[in-house]
C-alpha cells in the first residue's frame, strides 16, 4: 500500500494526512476483494523496515492503526473475514495495540469468509530465517528439509503462495514482502497513489491477472494444433 507521502506532498500537507486518508482505501479494497470472491488478502500495513521513520510518524501511524481496527472489527467480523497479523514481534509494538490485534484474531477465529492477512511489523527475510532456527530447534535432520517441510515453519504455513502482488504509486521492488510466497506470483504496478486506489482500480488489477498465462517455468501445451 505504497504513495500515502506523495499523496500528501502534492497537496502540501504533512505525511500523515496521506496515512489517514489510506483508511477509506483499505476498507474500500477489502469490500471489492470479498464481493469478487477472493478467498485470500494480505496488506502490507508497517515493515521491519519502517521503524527507521521518524519516531512521531511510527508513533501516529500506531495510533491510526489502532483506530482503524477497533472501528471496523464488528464490520470484519459482521462479513465473516478471518483476520491475521504477520509480524508482530517488535517489543516497541504498544501493548494496547497487540492486545487489539489478539482480540480481532480470536473474535474472527471461526469466520469462514475470506481471510485477510494485515502484514504489520512484517519481513520477508525475518519470516525465513526464523523458519530456519525453527526446523534447528525441531532437530531436523539437514537432508529431510525441504521447500514443504521448510515452509510448514513460515508463520501461519496454511496460507497460499501469492498469486498476484498489486504495489501502488508505480514503485517496482518487492520491499521485503512474504519472500517465500511470492516466488511465483504475477506482479502489477499501478501508478495511483494508495490514498486514490479504489475498487475499480481493484478490479482492473484482477482483470489484468486473468488475461496472464500462469507458466511456473514450464511450457504450456499447444493450442488447437497451432504452431
């Protein structure tokens, strides 16, 4: 969800302007995502790697989120979502907001909806090294590893590979997203700023990914004798 500072420097307000107004934009994706039957969305809300922000910027945007979830809780769980968190793990995360997070997990726990994945305080590198010290503890012996048996330690090893990653405001780099899962999936990089992508521009992203010939490295069969 990538463009909240440019949205606000181009109207000369500060940067936190842009994360507020990132708020209708996430519900309004969310909404598009579950009437279009999408069994299965991740947003990449706060990385490992925005700790390095200035301290009131990480400081609003931990409020913000606490806000967003505490208001719209009875509207996720009323629409039968499954909600998660990836990542969490910070110590500077603050203790009313990791006990907001596990009181929308246990209250959506039986949904059976579409799960929604917020990626907070999330890396993609962390996740893996992490697996790594896991499959060690477990006592794994090195030639039983393998992409299964290693993907089983990845938080929440239920989840699907990614199938389409949509990063906003044109900018193309992976940001230490869910590296494991996104090995194989189809990339689209609008260039709306996230304040202004809305469900058509959703849409659109899906629409786009239907019209991909999905190969995993293989060559598909020819069509109807062609050449």
């Amino acid at each position: 969800m990538d463009g909240n500072g440019r949205w606000a420097a181009q109207r000369s307000l500060p940067r936190t302007s842009g994360h507020r107004a990132a708020e209708t934009t996430v519900i309004d994706v969310i909404e598009a995502a579950r009437a279009a039957g999408v069994g299965w969305l991740s947003l990449y809300a706060f990385s490992t790697e925005n700790w390095r922000r200035p301290s009131s910027e990480v400081d609003f945007l931990m409020q913000l989120v606490r806000r967003v979830v505490r208001k719209h809780a009875p509207l996720l769980h009323a629409r039968g979502i499954r909600c998660r968190f990836l990542g969490m793990t910070d110590p500077r995360i603050p203790a009313e907001l990791a006990q907001d997070f596990t009181d929308l997990m246990t209250l959506t726990s039986d949904n059976r909806g579409m799960t929604l994945t917020i990626a907070f305080d999330h890396g993609g590198r962390r996740d893996i090294v992490e697996a790594a010290r896991s499959l060690i503890r477990a006592g794994v012996p090195a030639e039983a590893v393998t992409e299964q048996s290693f993907a089983a330690h990845l938080p929440f090893p239920d989840t699907p590979d990614v199938d389409l990653v949509i990063r906003t405001s044109g900018e193309q780099r992976i940001s230490n997203f869910m590296l494991w899962q996104v090995a194989y999936a189809e990339w689209i990089f609008p260039r709306v700023l996230w304040p202004d992508f809305r469900a058509p521009h959703f849409l659109e992203c899906l629409h786009t990914y239907q019209q991909r010939e999905r190969r995993f490295g293989d060559v598909l069969p020819k069509q109807n004798g062609g050449s």
